[in-house]
C-alpha cells in the first residue's frame, strides 16, 4: 500500500532525512535513517489571477466619472478683455488653494475655490483632463480641505513626472512628445495626419480599421469655429463607450462630461485626428 503525503509532509521527511545524514557523517556509531520509501504527493493547483483589460481600465474610468461629477470648470476666465488667456486660471487657483482663500479673481471676476463638502474646483485645459485622470487613478490629487490644503501623492505624480523631465503637461504636444519617451507605457495606434472628423461614416470606418478600443486617447488638431486669427487648438478625449451602434468620449470642452462622437464632430468637424495612443497594461497596472 502506497501512503499518500502532502508536500508539506514530504518536505519535512527530506529535510529531517538531510539532518539525520549530515549527523550520522559526523558521527563513529551508525545512525538509522528512516525515509519513506513510497511518497505521492497530493498535486497542488495554484491558480493565477488574470487581470483583464477591462479591469485594468477601471480606475481611470472611476477618475473620469468623479470629475464629472465635480463639475470641474474649463480653464478659460469669464473675461478675457480682447485676450487668449486660456489656461490662466489653474495657476491663480493654486495659489488660492495653498492659502486658504475661498475663492480668487482674474480680469475683475471672482471664482469660487472650492465647491460642495470643500471639493477642490480645479480649472482644466483638454490638456490638464488627461493628465489628472491619470492622477487620479493613482490616488494622487487635492486634499478636500481649505484648512489643511495639500497635493496628496498616491502611487506616483503623473505631472510631477513630466515636469521633472522638461515636458509642459498642460500641452497636448508636449504629452504626446513624452508618451513617444515611454513606448512601455505608450503605445500610438495611429500618429500622422489623420482623417477630419467631419465625416462620421469615414470616422467610424476609420476607427473600426485601425481597431480602436475602449479607453483609447484621440487627440484632434486644428480650427474650430470659435477661434479667432490664426489660432490653432488641439482637443483630447477618451473613448468611453463603443458598441455597433454608439461611440461615446469623454473630456473637458466646457465641464469634464461623456458625448458621443456626433456630437464632437458636429462642434468642430474641421479638425483632424493627429494621434491616437493607448495606454498599455503596463502602465494601467501601475494605477492598481
């Protein structure tokens, strides 16, 4: 009859074996070594968690929802006075912040610092939506409190780390120069002069042959209606929803929000797509 053993049994019989030998070499009396002639080990199993994609994408998708629900304001003032002073907003809110002010002013308008239950009210460029969608997927972002205002560092500081390496994280060339810097993280799906968004037949078609996937960043470039001269403006967003019938994104245009792609193209259907890139599970893996 063949006694079964576990392998925790098993081991234990090799290593008081290996110490009975070592003591009988050692030792001018012969010493009896017991070993256990038949040993079956019970198999053991283990079982390795697969993480997918999909699970993956959730914490960015949990960092796009909250900032929907805060409602956070596009950095543009009320009043610029014949100016472009997008983006002049956030630094002016920081400073505000970091002082305990409840709100703070630009160009004679006053803005309010902080929202409902002390909410940081963080003013936004398309820009600024990725970076701290990124952030705050890791756990990174403002203390909800005036009285001990504070950027709290989660599992790393995505913007810290484009500072550091001489990129402008509130410029979409800029970050999509950085992202070519990390092709572990990185991966460009299509980089180039792409299709104009006009056309929501080609878009989709398009999107479908280069096989867009759920949570990929599209960034446009070029003219919409609203700029004036020679302004240019790139726009960014993530792809939220795909199914046969619906492609939805979400961004900052006015507030963070989820649209379908109709409706972006109905609002600037001159524009192209310069870059699409997807975050691999690399880096998504980073924000678990």
């Amino acid at each position: 009859m063949i006694k079964k053993y576990s392998i925790n049994d098993a081991m234990k019989y090799y290593y008081l074996s290996l110490l009975l030998l070592l003591t009988a070499c050692s030792s001018e009396k012969p010493v009896d070594i017991f070993v256990p002639k038949h040993i079956e080990i019970e198999p053991v199993i283990i079982v390795a968690e697969v993480i997918t994609r999909d699970k993956l994408l959730e914490p960015l998708f949990a960092a796009m929802q909250k900032q929907i629900n805060e409602k956070l304001p596009f950095d543009e003032p009320l009043r610029e006075n014949g100016r472009q002073l997008d983006g002049m907003l956030r630094p002016t809110w920081v400073e505000a912040y970091m002082h305990h002010k409840r709100s703070y002013a630009l160009e004679n308008t006053r803005y309010r610092t902080v929202g409902p239950k002390t909410v940081p009210l963080v003013p936004q460029v398309c820009a600024d939506f990725i970076i701290d969608t990124v952030d705050r997927a890791a756990g990174t972002w403002y203390a909800d409190s005036l009285k001990h205002p504070e950027r709290i560092v989660g599992k790393f500081d995505f913007r810290k780390e484009m500072e550091l390496a001489n990129f402008n994280p509130r410029n979409a060339d800029h970050i999509i120069q950085y992202f070519k810097t990390r092709p572990d993280d990185f991966e460009f799906i299509f980089d180039g002069d792409g299709p104009v968004v006009g056309d929501i037949a080609g878009l989709k078609k398009w999107f479908k042959d280069i096989n867009v996937q759920l949570g990929d960043l599209i960034i446009i470039r070029g003219r919409a209606p609203w700029d004036r001269g020679k302004e240019i403006h790139y726009h960014s967003m993530f792809i939220t929803k795909m199914n046969s019938d619906e492609i939805l994104i979400t961004g900052n245009a006015n507030f963070p929000a989820e649209w379908s792609l109709e409706r972006e193209v109905a609002r600037a259907p001159k524009r192209k797509i310069i870059s699409v890139i997807r975050f691999t599970n690399n880096f998504l893996r980073k924000m678990q």
